[in-house]
C-alpha cells in the first residue's frame, strides 16, 4: 500500500538532494588521491583509489533514481568528476609507473610517453562529451565506444597487476604504451559493448539476465582470492568483447546490416 507523501520540509529535501552529490566528490577524492599517490610512487594505493571511484561513480546515479533527485547540475558534476577520476588520473598513475621510463629511450620517445598519456586523457574527455550528447538517442543497452570507467579499470589493473607481481613499469614501458593508446582509442572507437542493462525505462532498465548474477558471484570470488588480477582480467575481456562483436557481425553469411553498430 503507497505511503503519502511526507509533508514538504526543507532540511530532508536538501539531504536527499545532496547524496548523489556526495557520492559524486567521494569518486572525485578517489581520483585526485589517485594521482597524488602516483606521484609518490604508491602505486597500489593509486590503482585501488581508481576503482572506490569507479564503483561510487556506480552508486551515485542509482542513488538519484531512487531518491529521484535526478537534475542537470549532477549529470554535469558527475561527469566533471570522471574525467579526473577516469581520465586524468589513470594517465597520469601510467605516465608516473612506466610511461615516463621512455625518456631512457632518447628525447624523441620521451616525449612518445608523454603524448600516450595527453591522448588518453584527451579521449576520455572526447568521450564524456559523445555520452552527454547522445545519451538520449542511443539504445540503454549499449555503450558507443568503451566506457571511461571501464578503460580506467583497464589502465589500473594493468598497473595493479604487474605492480604486484614485483615487474618495474620501465621494463614494461611498451606494454604499457601499446595499452595505455589502446585504451584511449577503444573510448572514441564506434564500438559497441554491453552496458548490462535492459531495454526498458525507470527500474525495469536495471534489470539483468539471470546468468549475469552468476557471473557476478564467481567474479566476487574470484577477487577475495586475487584482486588485482581478477580486475585485469575482467577488464581486459570487457575491453575485447567490443572489438570481438564486431568481428562476429562481419563474418561471412551474418546477413545485411549485421556489421552495423
């Protein structure tokens, strides 16, 4: 049975209104801490930063829906908020890790890495703006391009993962080049990949098969066990799915229009 509504009052409004927001800055503290342990060389602490930012950069839209307190100055927060937090700062924990080793190769190549770092940045700036601007015309069910929270898991468990296995980012600064330039083109990229969500409007657009709670459970386990390489590989198989479908709608006999995103 509804419940009538609460008589107006001015404190809970501003409360409920405000909660979104605060889980908004907590991801933005996440990724400015993120880049400040990076320059320190706390190069674990920076990449775990990334992902509290990644799973409240989660939290806060639920939290607006169901408080409905959706407004266009959290839409513009929020993604304000992610381009530090999944643009600035997984480029600079990279550049800071490995990226900057390049300069032993010659000045040239220094400024290779440099320039791998701004492009980064620069395409998940490209691809907030692409997401805002086109969040209304595309299908819920779908991402256009790598979600910059997704490259950020990419970049980080990259990090995390070799970080912790004792591997110095200066020996693998190639890798870390070809991963952090192929990241950055997957965002502004005309792939699809799965936003796991459904086709529908309001709660029902949360809905998710059920197969995908399963996953989910062994991807939990998974990460008591070994965190840093479980992201890596979540990461690393989200980021391929993209390039994958589009493979499989391009095969021979896939019928027309199958190619198309």
């Amino acid at each position: 049975m509804d419940q009538p509504p609460l008589p107006p009052g001015p404190s809970r409004g501003r409360g409920i209104y405000l909660l979104p927001n605060l889980f908004t800055t907590g991801g933005l503290f996440a990724g400015f801490f993120a880049i400040i342990a990076a320059s320190q060389g706390r190069f674990g602490a920076a990449c775990v930063a990334i992902f509290v930012a990644a799973v409240l950069d989660g939290i806060d839209g639920r939290v607006a829906r169901l408080t409905n307190t959706q407004s266009e100055f959290g839409v513009q927060y929020d993604s304000l908020a992610d381009l530090i937090s999944f643009g600035m700062a997984p480029a600079l924990v990279m550049y800071h890790w490995a990226l900057m080793s390049l300069k032993l190769d010659g000045v040239t190549i220094g400024r290779i890495g440099w320039l791998a770092a701004f492009l980064y940045a620069a395409c998940a700036a490209l691809r907030l703006a692409r997401f805002n601007s086109q969040v209304s015309k595309v299908d819920k069910r779908w991402f256009v391009g790598l979600a910059s929270p997704a490259a950020a898991g990419l970049m980080a468990s990259f990090v995390w993962t070799s970080h912790d296995l004792g591997w110095d980012g200066g020996e693998l600064r190639y890798a870390a080049l070809a991963v952090t330039v192929v990241a950055a083109l997957l965002m502004v990229s005309q792939l699809r990949y799965s936003s796991f969500k459904g086709g529908g409007s309001g709660p029902r657009s949360d809905r998710v098969p059920f197969f995908f709670l399963l996953i989910a459970l062994a991807v939990l386990i998974a990460l008591w066990i070994d965190p840093p390489k479980t992201l890596l590989a979540a990461a690393s198989l989200y980021a391929l799915s993209g390039p994958a479908q589009w493979l499989w709608r391009r095969r021979p006999g896939a019928g027309p229009g199958a190619g198309v995103p």
